[in-house]
C-alpha cells in the first residue's frame, strides 16, 4: 500500500527512509542534512566507505541514531529542462530504492520527493513519476508492506493526494 504523510522524514518509524543526496554521498542540504543530523556522524564515516553514487543510483546504509533502521541514499536528476533523461533517471531512483529494500528483506520504506529542491525538478512532474513508478513495483513485490510519500510542504501533500486518488 501506499500513504502520504506531511512532514519531517526524520522522525518516521520505519525499515528505511530515503534520501536525497548528491554523487558523493558526504552529506549536503535539504533533507540530506536533516538526515546526517539525525543520523550522527558514523553515518558521514560510512558513506565515505562507499565511493560515491552514480545518478538514478542508490546504496543503503544503517540509520544510526535515526528512528529508521536503515537510510537508502539515491541520487535525483538535477533538472535540465527534461531533455536530459531527467524523468528516466528519476524513476530509476525509485525502482532502485525499491530493489534494495526487497534485496535486504525489508517491509516499509518512506521516500522524500526526490530532485524537488536544490536539483529544482518540477514537483507536479517528480509527483506523477513517484506515483507511478512505486505503484508499478508494488504490483509485482507483494513482500512490500508500505510505501510512505512524505511531503514537507502542504502544496506537495496536495500533488500527492491528487496523484494517488
Ligand atoms: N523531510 C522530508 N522532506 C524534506 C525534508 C525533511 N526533513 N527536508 C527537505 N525536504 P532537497 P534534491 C524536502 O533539496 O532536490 C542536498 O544538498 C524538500 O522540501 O533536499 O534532491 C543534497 O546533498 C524537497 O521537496 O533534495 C544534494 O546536493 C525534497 O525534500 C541536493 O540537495 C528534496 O529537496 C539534492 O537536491
């Protein structure tokens, strides 16, 4: 199943939250760094272990001091224009995320809205290819329990409301 939340992916219970942070994986803005904050510093030490991330890419670590028991980093398309492979490498951060929850038998996993920020992805666009892309992978992995979209901002919780109806 899939839910919509608002608010801070931080504070969220569950197997693995995702996010949204850059090639290097050494931390950032955004949420990336709600997530390191929350997380504390073995979160940073352990990236550094992983050489990085290639766009549409995704790599999990454990959430440390997190409520959540593991972070799964992706990293978003920054927005081009959208001829830039833009919406393929979106969804392939989300079907990545997905395949790595299933690779590590795990049950819920909670995704911010990927790209929306920094990377400047139109939300109403990055909302239909979330929407999208997990409900295709949850037609085929029933061992998925849920899938939380969770919006920081009223305007997005609206868009996902919109796009799950
Ligand atoms: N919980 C849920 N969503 C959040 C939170 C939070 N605590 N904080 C922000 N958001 P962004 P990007 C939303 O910029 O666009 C970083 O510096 C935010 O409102 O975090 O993929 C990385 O290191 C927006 O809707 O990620 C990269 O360099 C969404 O999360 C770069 O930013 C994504 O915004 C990645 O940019």
């Amino acid at each position: 199943m899939m839910e919509i939340v608002q608010g801070d992916i931080t504070t969220l219970n569950v197997d693995a939250i995702v996010n949204a942070a850059n090639a290097s994986l050494l931390g950032g803005g955004g949420v990336d760094g709600c997530i390191h904050r929350g997380a504390g510093p073995k979160l940073v030490a352990k990236c550094a272990t992983l050489g990085g991330c290639k766009t549409g890419d995704a790599k999990i670590t454990p959430g440390y001091n997190l409520p959540a028991k593991y972070v799964i980093h992706t990293v978003g398309p920054v927005w081009h224009g959208g001829k830039k492979g833009e919406p393929d490498l979106l969804a392939s951060c989300y079907r990545r995320s997905l395949e790595l929850t299933v690779e590590h038998g795990l049950r819920t996993i909670a995704f911010p809205s990927i790209s929306t920020g920094v990377y400047r992805y139109p939300k109403d666009r990055a909302c239909d290819i979330a929407v999208e892309t997990v409900s295709a992978f949850l037609e085929r992995h029933e061992e998925i329990e849920k899938v939380i979209f969770v919006c920081f901002s009223q305007e997005d919780f609206s868009l996902y409301r919109e796009a799950t109806l």
